[in-house]
C-alpha cells in the first residue's frame, strides 16, 4: 500500500476507510480467530488517543495521524489493542484496562499498551530560584510567592534567577 513521492521516495501509506475495515477484519480473524462484525474508520477528530471502541455500537474510530507519523506496523498495534476490546466486550469477559483479561489478551496477540505520542509535547519550562543563605537552586513548574515562601533547607529568603 506504500506510494512513491515525485522525487522516487516512498511515503507514508495513505489508507480509505474500506482499506481500513478489510484490514481489521483480517487481523481479527488471524490474531483472534473471530470476526469483526462491525465498522472500522478513521476519525480525524481524535487528537491524543490511537482509537477508540464504542461499547453501544461496537464500531471502532482510529486516528489517521496514527499510519501519517508512525507507518503502517504501529497502526496494526493499535488495531490489535481495540480489537481486545471489542472481543472481550463481546464475549462477556473483563475489556477494560485495569483487567487481567484484557492484559492478558494483549499480550498474546502483540498490540500496544499506549500508543506514541501524537501531538507534539512542547518542552516544560521551570522557574527557577535560588536561596540567598545557602545558595540553593530550587526549580518550580508553578511561580513562587517569593515574598510567602523562603527555602525548605535553611529558611532563606528566594530570589528568581
């Protein structure tokens, strides 16, 4: 399903959603020995999470930025992961997370636990300060009333660096 750019260089694979939907289809009957009854698509919506099962309508939704920024390997892990989902749901059995059948069967068939990071995490920026007695540096996500607050070892005053 790979592509080829103007220059000769393989892209990204692009998939509809009927590609998508065959593709779950094999997987559930390969890895899971079951069928997938239900609808598979993309959803363009999904910002943080690789896909979603729906517990009403036993469809599952997938993010397309899932195969844009990590190819097709990380998408079937993603899949595999739902799929645990939906089959256990289905067949009565523990779906969540936190359940050991869910763990278990994650295992056995190879999906992913979370997926990687889609949105890009912008670096955390500190505040810091250091103590005037003993010299300190102290660093804080938050701003510090340095007025209110003096240092935890030796009660100096702070003063931002």
């Amino acid at each position: 399903m790979s592509s080829f750019s103007k220059e000769g260089k393989p892209t990204k694979p692009v998939f509809t959603d009927e590609q998508l939907q065959k593709l779950v289809e094999e997987i559930s009957l390969a890895f899971f020995e079951k069928k997938f009854r239900h609808k598979a698509f993309f959803n363009r919506r999904l910002k943080t999470t690789g896909g979603r099962y729906h517990l009403n309508s036993h469809d599952i939704d997938f993010n397309p930025k899932v195969i844009e920024l990590y190819g097709e390997d990380e998408l079937i892990k993603v899949i595999k992961h739902e799929l645990c989902h939906y089959h256990l749901h289905i067949d009565g059995k523990g779906y969540q997370h936190k359940d050991s059948d869910f763990k278990t069967l994650l295992k056995k068939t190879g999906g992913s636990r979370y997926v990687r990071p889609l949105v890009e995490q912008k670096p955390q920026s500190y505040h810091q300060y250091q103590c005037e007695k003993c010299q300190t540096l102290i660093l804080r996500k938050r701003r510090v009333n340095t007025q209110k607050f003096v240092c935890g070892k030796c009660r100096g005053k702070l003063v931002e660096v």
